[in-house]
C-alpha cells in the first residue's frame, strides 16, 4: 500500500506576475537581482550570456518601461472640466426632479388631511391689498442697533469703545 505525502507547496515570495517568455522572465529576473544589489552587473550578463553593454542596454529599456507604466492612465484617474460639468447638470437635473416630486407628495398631504393645498394671505379687513414693508438687511439693523448703544453711552458719560 502506497502512502501519500501530505506537503504543501510553498508559495513563491512576493507578488503574482503573469505572462511574457521564459526569456523575458529570466531577463527581469537578472535586472531586479542587479537592482536588488544581489549581483553585479558582469554576472548578470554572463549569466544570460550576454555582454555587458548589452545587459546595460536592456536595463535601461527596462526601466524606461516601469517608469511608462507607472505613469496614470488616459481617461483613468483624470477628469476633465467637461466632464465635471456633465457630472454637475446631471446632479442639478436629479434635484429638480427630487424637489418637484417633494412638492407633489406635500400637497398630496395637503389635500389627504384637508387642508389647502397652497397657504394664501388673509385678505385686509379693509378690502385692499396690504403691502408687505420692506425689512431692512440684518446687517443695516445690527448696524443700528449699534449706532444706539454709542449714542446712548455718550448721553450717560459712560466711555465707549474708540
């Protein structure tokens, strides 16, 4: 009766890196161990069987091709004022319609509970249309309010603020 082992594969250190040659990985392999500080340049190349400047031509293709891949993607990560700007009418379309169903569920409510649907102002015991008065800007009333107190602290004797 034959038994079985149970070992479990180790799983190779670092990430995942799928496709390309068996070349071009041996190659990459050869360029990380030089950049790793692993071997030097010399013994990379006599590894692959290729000369120095060879080796040194194909590190540097190597790495102008990192440097391209790190750089962000067309269309990825980026995005354009017109698109901001579709992005915005879209969200000001959605609240229209979100505000506009709001307003017919409230006068829905309105009607269920009897109630009318718009508030109307009372009509003048008189029989003509009162006028609203106009309100002065909060700002211009505290501003006044201010003046006030100034002039009154200076009527007391009281030093106010310079």
């Amino acid at each position: 009766m034959a038994t079985t082992s149970t070992k479990k594969k180790s799983k190779p250190a670092g990430p995942p890196v799928n496709g390309g040659s068996r070349e071009a990985r041996k190659l990459a392999s050869a360029i990380m161990e030089v950049l790793a500080g692993e071997k030097t340049p010399y013994e990379a190349a006599e590894a692959l069987g290729i000369s120095p400047p060879r080796y040194y031509a194909l590190e540097l293709r190597a790495l102008q091709g990192m440097l391209k891949a790190c750089e962000p993607r067309d269309g990825r990560g980026k995005s354009s004022p017109e698109r901001k700007i579709k992005k915005l009418q879209d969200e000001v379309d959605s609240l229209r319609r979100e505000g506009a169903r709001h307003q017919a569920l409230l006068r829905a409510a309105r009607r269920s509970v009897g109630l009318p649907s718009e508030v109307k102002p009372k009509p003048s015991t008189d029989g003509k249309k009162r006028r609203r008065a106009k309100r002065k800007p909060r700002a211009l009333r505290v501003v006044a309010v201010l003046g006030q107190s100034q002039e009154e602290e200076k009527a007391a004797g009281t030093p106010g603020l310079p």
